[in-house]
C-alpha cells in the first residue's frame, strides 16, 4: 500500500501541463534532490535531506532485495560517520554485530588480537550487518523521514545543468514508461557501474588489475564472532577475511593476485577450491566443518575505480560511483558514509547548492586520494611477486612486525592515517631509521 501511495504521489506530480505556441507540452516534476540508488549511501542521504526538509526523490531499482556478495562491515571510522549521520542506532536495532576484536594471523601460532575500542582514536568497535537488512532498514527511514521513494524504478539519463540558471534533469523509467524529474541536485548513487556517471559525462579513472576477491556467505563456521578473522599470507600472495555478521553467518572472503589462480573461483559448484584456498592461506580446516552456504559464491575484480572532482553542471556522485575501493581491503562502505557526511554538511550549511557540491567534490579528492595511496602501498607490500618485492617483503615485514605503528592504520584512521612521502618511507623502512628493538643492540 505504501508504494502504490508513493506511485500516486510520483505520478500525480510529475508533470505540469504547460501551453506553448498553441501546443501542449509537459514539464518535469521538480524536486530539491533526485538520487538514483536507495542503497546505503543513497538511503542515508535521502533519510537526512528529507528529515531537513528537502524535498526528495529516491529512484530505487529493487523491490525485493537479495544476498549479493558485496562489503558488510563498517570499519570504526565509519562507524563514527554512521553515528553523526544517525544510522548507527538503525542499524543496531535491526541486528547490525559489533565486533570489537580485529585478529590477524600470520602463520601457525602467530596471532595478533586488537582491541579495536580501545586503540581506535574514536574508540569505537566495526559494525557488520546483512546487507540486504541494511537497505531495507535505511530505505524505510528514508521514507519515514518524508522521501518519496520509487522502488522498481531507474535513472536511465541525466541532462547535466551544464549552463547557469539551468537544472540538471533526472530520466527514470518506470513500469508506466519513462518520466523525468528536474532537481536543484541530482545524485549517483548507483554504484560501480554508475548510469549517472556514463551520461553525466564523466570520466573514468581505473588501476590496472591486480587483485580478485572471492566470497561467500556461511552460516555455522566454528569461528569465534567477536572478531574479524585476517589470515595474511604474503609468502603465497593471498589473504583470507571472516566478517561475522551476526546469528552465526560469516563473510567469508579470499584475496589472490590476478593470474596466480587457473580461474577465479566462482559458482557454488566451487565451494571446495574455496574453502582449501582458505585453508591454504591459514584457515583452520575444522572451522568449516559444521558450516552451510547460504549465498552465492563469487568472484570480481579488485582494481581502483575513480571520478577526479565528481561534480559537474548539479549532478554529484557518491558511494562507489565517485570511487570504488579496492574491496580487499575492506574501506569501501565507510568511504561512502564520509561521503554522505561530508555532501550533507556541505548543502546545510547554505543556499548555494552548487558551491556546496563543489566543495564536497574538493574535499572528496583530498581523502580518496589518501586512502588509494595507502591500498597501493599494501598491495604493493603483500601481493607482488619477484625478486624486488621479496627482498622488501624481507625488509618491511620484520620491522612491522617489531614496530606495528609504521604501518598506517586504515581501520582505525582511514584516510586521515598519515599518507604523506614521509608516511611512504617509514613505512617501507626507507627513513633509514633502525626499529626500536634494534636500536638498543646497534
């Protein structure tokens, strides 16, 4: 009942009939902001535009939504963006983890256990979740907010407002046909595969590939649920992540180089190659004893996609469709969050949305760049191979090892971990400084 409501409300405002040189012709609806996406960025967003007073449309593609292997853990700074943006608390009500421990596994008998609320500087815990749970949740808030939500719908094009005066203008289609929405600011929201993106005219950055991420979802593995699980492998190049999130069900991922597997594995008839990749990277066998796929198993590729500046002529982009982090490494969910706090303070905090957009776009590029910085010089630690990469695995990891603070902590910090040349040559020991433990015996 709720959505045939809101297709009222869509329909009946849509459009105005307007009578020009003895012709009829139709005006678009408009609206303060249309964001194409009801996901987490696109929710969230909506939710407190909305609850600002803006009027809002949100054009969501799915009615129903399913199990996908993506991202579900809030790493603890963007948990402390969940909690200004005041999603934190929706979350937990409707069952989010908190897990407060991060350990890391670097061969057998080596554990290391973080305490993540006490070492992180907002002190704060990561907050995993079902993805699925969490769109729904926070789409539901955005409509109790006062959003009008589309649910079956998509934005298939968007006219920038590429000269002053002029609004950018939203084509969505719909099960009626298609319709069309002008805002003061239209937001991508829609993901990697942005359509906001492609006909906004803006363009595409990407690395080359190096990474592939496998995973799965698991309910019943015999691992404890108080933890991140990360079994890090450098001699072999690959890393296994256990994300519990809740009611025993565990994400369960695997990193690997490209090209250093036959075949990425994927499909639930390889759900054997996957678990002995795991155990391979250090996984105890017994922990997938007793334990049920409950999800798809896929692979996708693990490579930087990014917008330099993404704002142009009223449209913005956000979440994975401005940039989409290397998911081994776990960020991308709290990136999308530091963009909604930071596009949202920006349009409160005047009248002229235009420049606000701008400034957001600015301040965007500053801390991606920070946190594609850092992801590089891991992925350069860990994953690359040849005589080069071995001997700076031989010096790095040792005095990492002894001193834990040369690498930069993009759990507890994110992108503002110092990242800095400085930052680069400490942490691959090229500050010609001895760790401390050897200073001693120098």
């Amino acid at each position: 009942m709720r959505d045939q409501v809101h297709w009222r409300l869509f329909i009946r405002c849509r459009f105005t009939n307007v009578i020009r040189g003895g012709g009829l012709q139709m005006t678009p609806c408009s609206y303060d902001v249309v964001i194409a996406g009801g996901g987490l960025g696109g929710a969230a967003l909506g939710r407190a535009l909305a609850g600002a007073g803006a009027h809002t449309l949100i054009v969501e593609r799915e009615t129903l939504f399913k199990d996908r292997v993506r991202g579900e853990g809030i790493f603890p700074w963007g948990v402390v963006e969940a909690s200004t943006l005041g999603i934190e608390r929706l979350l937990l009500d409707d069952g989010a983890h908190v897990v407060p421990f991060w350990k890391k596994y670097t061969g057998p008998g080596h554990m290391d256990c973080r305490d993540l609320a006490a070492t992180t500087p907002a002190h704060t815990a990561c907050l995993n979740f079902f993805h699925p749970a969490m769109q729904r949740t926070l789409l539901d808030a955005a409509e109790a907010s006062g959003a009008i939500v589309l649910r079956g719908a998509e934005v298939v094009g968007v006219e920038p407002g590429d000269v002053p005066g002029k609004a950018p203008v939203a084509e969505i289609r719909t099960n009626e046909g298609k319709h069309w929405a002008k805002a003061r600011l239209v937001v991508g929201a829609d993901g990697r595969r942005s359509v906001v993106r492609r006909t906004a005219g803006f363009s595409l950055n990407q690395d080359a590939g190096r990474l592939i991420v496998a995973g799965v979802l698991c309910e019943g593995l015999d691992a404890p649920e108080d933890a991140i699980h990360h079994f890090q492998c450098p001699a072999l190049g690959q890393t296994a992540l256990i994300y519990p999130i809740g009611r025993q069900r565990f994400r369960t991922y695997f990193v690997s180089r490209v090209g250093q597997l036959a075949r990425p594995i994927s499909g639930n008839g390889h759900i054997g190659e996957f678990v002995d990749a795991c155990v391979d990277t250090g996984v105890p066998r017994d922990w997938f004893e007793h334990a049920r796929v409950i999800g798809p198993l896929a692979s996708y590729p693990g490579a930087d996609s990014w917008v330099d500046h993404p704002c142009n002529g009223g449209v913005v982009l956000i979440g994975d469709a401005a940039a989409a982090s290397d998911p081994a490494w776990g960020g991308g969910l709290s990136l999308t969050l530091r963009d909604v706090r930071v596009l949202l303070h920006r349009l409160l905090a005047g009248d002229d949305w235009e420049a606000a957009a701008h400034a957001y776009a600015f301040e965007h590029d500053r801390y991606y760049g920070a946190l594609h910085r850092v992801h590089d010089w891991l992925a350069q630690l860990l994953y690359e191979r040849g005589k080069i990469a071995d001997e700076r695995r031989a010096r790095v990891l040792p005095c990492l090892a002894m001193e834990p603070d040369r690498m930069p902590d993009i759990r507890g910090m994110g992108p503002e971990a110092p990242s800095d040349e400085t930052a680069r040559r400490r942490f691959f020991v090229e500050d010609g400084i001895l760790p401390r433990a050897e200073r001693g015996t120098a």
